[in-house]
C-alpha cells in the first residue's frame, strides 16, 4: 500500500512539473510576443490555425452554441488540452526526462509552424515566441524532473533511492514565481505596443457629415417592453469574426491602398486624407450570415464614412455593367482576413461605405478602428471588412476569398426576415390583450409588410412603425386576443419588392438562414 502511495505521489509530483513546465512555456511565449508582436503568441497563432482548418458546419454550431464566446471557449479548450498533454509529459519526465523535454519542444515547433502560416505572418520573427517558449518549458520540465528522479538513479533508470519532495517544491515554487513574472512583464510589453492605437484613437475627432444621415422620423422605435432598440448601442452590437486578438491599429500608421484589375491609377490613403474628404452619415442595419431564423446577430447604428464608390471611380474602376473588368472586390484586413464583394452593387448607388465612425464617435476596436467596409443588404462576410487596410479589384473567376474557400456562397444578398422580440418563447402572458412584437429587415429592399400567425389561423396584419430607410430595420407590433392554453406565434414579412419571405428552412451554409420565426407560449 505505502509503495502504491508512493508512486501516485510521485505522478502527482510529475504532474505538477508538466503543468509547471507548461505554464513557463507560455509565459515566456507572451513575453517574447509583447517584445516582438502580440499576435504572433502560440494561443493566438494555434487557434488562428485551428479556425482556419475547422469545417464551416463546425463553425456554424460553435457560433450558434457559445455566441459571441465562441472565442473564448476555443481558447480554454485550447488551454485544456495543452494542461492534458502537459500531464501526461510530466509524469513521463519523471523516468525519462529528456523524452518529456523533448515532447515540449516539439510543441514549440507546432507553434512556429502555425506561426508561419497565418495570412498575417510577417516572417521568420513570428516563430520567436512559441520556440523560446518551448525551450523554457522544456529546461523547467527536465530541472523539475531531476529534483524528482530517484537519488542516484542513472536518467531512464528507476532506481532504488529516494527524493528530496522539499527540494522539488522549492523548484516548483521558483519556477512559478519566475513564470509569472514573465507573464507579467509581456502582459505590459503587449499593453505597450497597443497604447499607441488607443490614443490614436481617444485622440481623433470626427469631423461633422457632407451628408448628414436624414432625421430619424417620429415612431420608428414602438414603446413596447421587451423590443429591440432601433439604434444599438455600440457596446451591444454583435461581433462575429476569426479574430483571437483583436487588432490594435495605430490611426497614425494605418493606410490604405487601392489596386487591382481595371485599376488605372494605384490609389493609397492616410486615414488623415480620408477624414478631409467629404463623409456621409447614414443608419444602416448589417447582419451576420450566421444568424439563425430569429437570431441576435443584427445590428443597427449610425455610421461615419467615405463613399467607397468614390474611391473607386478615383482609382479608375468601372462597374462591370459598363465594360469593367473587375467584377469583385476583395478587401483586406490587417489580420489576413480577405471579403469579396460584388463591385457591381458596391458601384451601383448604394450607401456603399469605408466607415469611420460608429453611433457618434470612432469605430470601437472590436469593430474595426480605424476603419471598416460596409456594404448595405450584403451579409457581413461578403462586405463588413473590419481593420482594413488592401483593397484589390479582380474577378470571382480568379480569386476565392476566406469564406468562399470554406464552401459558403460567392454573393450573399441579405435575405427578407422577421423576428418576434417579445413575448419570448416559453413564455406565460395572461389572458387578454397581449402585444407580440418585433422587427423585420430587407436590407436595401425595405419592409412593407409584417404578418401574424396563432396557431394555425388566418394570417393577420401587424402594424408597421413608421421606416427609417431601405437600409435599415423596421419594427411591428400585433394586439393578440391572447386566450388560455398553449399557442404558436408566426411572423413573415415582405419586402419593398413585394417578395414575400419564404417559408422554405434552411440553415445558414451557404448564403443565409431562411424560414418563418415562430415561438411557443402558454396562457394560463
């Protein structure tokens, strides 16, 4: 008994050590990545890796199961299975050290190795981090394992000797006090590197609108509890994207540069010359392919921004309509994410837009500072290029953009939807008059109509606030005689085309989810 005692002690021991060993290699990693670049860590770079190899339809329920968290789960997971595998190369350092040295460092080249491939790699520095340390964990891994090897025992030997576990836990304590200083001090190497793209940002004043966006009219927004707001604030618009780390671009440094098929004059702004040029504001509703039948991944806000059709026309470009011979635009992130949008529908009047401002002040960082694209009733993968920083015209025949590679539709026109805010499903509204409410969008189409199912009745008229635009949202609300017992609650809309939203579900691969949004309540 006290020899089987003693042995799961001692993997116990060896499991500290990997764990140890681990978090070393991790500091050190975050340290050498504040020195050299932030976004080069080996989390950033693996799960970067990971994103870019895992199926759309994986994607797709990771976005649907964990939201906006999605992120933050694949790096715990991330972090998970690292504490997994440190275990088990701990405990096996314990009789073969250098064997559990070397499994360390063969994450390090992993880490090196997804370095490298990420579109926004700028080169063999990017490897720093995840090598240095994977070379700090595996000198921590195989000190810690020495303290606890058999006195006397020749390495892979198993010895007749004992140990010193006060030794091994002086080790272990020196080890953590020196991995979390290091952690420390690249936690404030990395915060460094960002403050000056936050004072770029704290510092910038947005100058007033050529074109103000038009007054909002009277009743868009119905004073119904539990609705949607017509404008959402900055701080509650979705975010759904690729990126670990969110960029953290200096406005003084940014730039921006226009080329391509059918470019006749190479064009490169600073974000100082677009601000001088005339800007429009516009309210504009943008909405993730992502989103389910009636799902939170909509958004509306008043934007700031240049006319990118503007910019074109500058450069040269002429929509394929009229002899172009660029019929996609991509545009580039500074992450490496690239979007393909239609330059058609970017050219064809359209409150196509490189957007500066976002609800009155500049773009927030998660939303693309210092600037993002935004094209009106295309979904966000096809037109919301957030920290932008290359556009480049060429054809769909030529080049398949980040999301085009992963199976999801070349053009992506936002689909007709309709979603019930309140009452929520499940739930219990009393008897009587219930107000069932909502909002409906058609980007670039408007909404003419909203229609209210119970159960399997007649389709009844709900009353439309009044619209902002074609652009954006609309709400609706419907008085329902709400009577006991248990009843399904359908929307549809129709749009300003007169095309009604189709009843046909579909899932969001490849070009939008479809169907009616429907919720289940019960009178009591």
């Amino acid at each position: 008994m006290s020899s089987l005692r003693s042995k799961l002690v001692r993997a116990a021991f060896g499991a500290l050590a990997g764990l140890l060993a681990a978090f070393t290699a991790l500091a050190v990693a975050e340290l050498v990545a504040g020195l050299v670049r932030p976004a080069a860590g080996p989390v950033t770079v693996v799960g970067g890796a990971v994103i870019d190899r895992t199926p759309a339809p994986v994607k797709d329920f990771a976005i649907r199961t964990f939201g906006e968290n999605d992120k933050i789960v694949l790096q715990l997971g991330i972090l998970a299975i690292l504490a997994l595998i440190a275990i088990g190369l701990g405990i096996l350092a314990l009789s073969h050290r250098r064997a559990g040295a070397a499994g360390v460092l063969l994450f390090g080249i992993v880490g090196a190795a997804a370095a490298l491939s990420r579109p926004d790699s700028t080169g063999t520095g990017d490897v720093l981090p995840s090598i240095a340390g994977a070379l700090a964990g595996a000198v921590a891994l195989y000190m810690l394992a020495t303290k606890a090897a058999p006195v006397h025992a020749p390495d892979g030997q198993p010895g007749t000797g004992g140990w010193s576990r006060r030794g091994f836990l002086a080790a272990a304590g020196v080890t953590a006090v020196a991995a979390t200083s290091a952690g420390a001090l690249g936690r404030y190497f990395t915060g460094r590197q960002g403050q000056g793209a936050v004072a770029s940002r704290e510092n910038l004043v947005l100058p007033k609108p050529a074109s103000p966006a038009p007054a909002v009219p009277a009743g868009v927004q119905l004073k119904v509890p539990g609705i949607t707001a017509f404008t959402t604030p900055n701080a509650d618009f979705y975010r759904v994207d690729t990126a670990l780390t969110v960029p953290k671009v200096d406005a003084g440094t940014w730039r921006l540069r226009i080329h391509g098929k059918g470019v006749t004059r190479p064009l490169t702004y600073t974000l100082d010359q677009l601000l001088a040029r005339p800007l429009i504001e516009r309210d504009i509703t943008l909405t993730c392919v992502s989103n389910e039948v009636g799902g939170p991944y909509i958004g509306n806000a008043r934007w700031l921004g240049v006319p990118l059709a503007d910019l074109l026309k500058e450069a040269g470009v002429i929509p394929p309509s009229r002899g172009g011979k660029a019929d996609q635009l991509v545009a580039r992130s500074v992450d490496g994410m690239t979007l393909g949008s239609p330059v058609e529908d970017v050219m064809d009047g359209r409150d196509a837009m490189l957007a500066v401002g976002m609800n009155g002040e500049p773009l927030p960082f998660d939303h693309g500072f210092p600037v993002r694209m935004l094209v009106p009733g295309l979904y966000g993968y096809v037109s919301a290029c957030k920290w932008i920083e290359d556009i480049e015209l060429t054809t769909f025949d030529a080049y398949d953009p980040y999301w085009v590679k992963r199976k999801w539709a070349r053009k992506a026109p936002i689909k007709t939807q309709a979603r019930i805010d309140t009452p929520k499903p499940f739930a219990r509204p009393a008897a009587g008059t219930v107000t069932v409410a909502g909002v409906a969008w058609a980007q670039h189409r408007g909404i003419t109509r909203v229609q209210i199912r119970v159960d399997d009745g007649p389709w009844q008229d709900a009353d439309l606030a009044a619209q902002a635009g074609v652009d954006t949202w609309r709400q609706w609300s419907y008085r329902w005689n709400a009577t006991p017992g248990g009843h399904n609650l359908t929307v549809r809309a129709t749009d300003g085309t007169g095309q009604a939203q189709t009843e046909q579900r579909t899932r969001t691969i490849p070009d939008g989810a479809s169907g009616w949004h429907s919720v289940f309540v019960t009178v009591p």
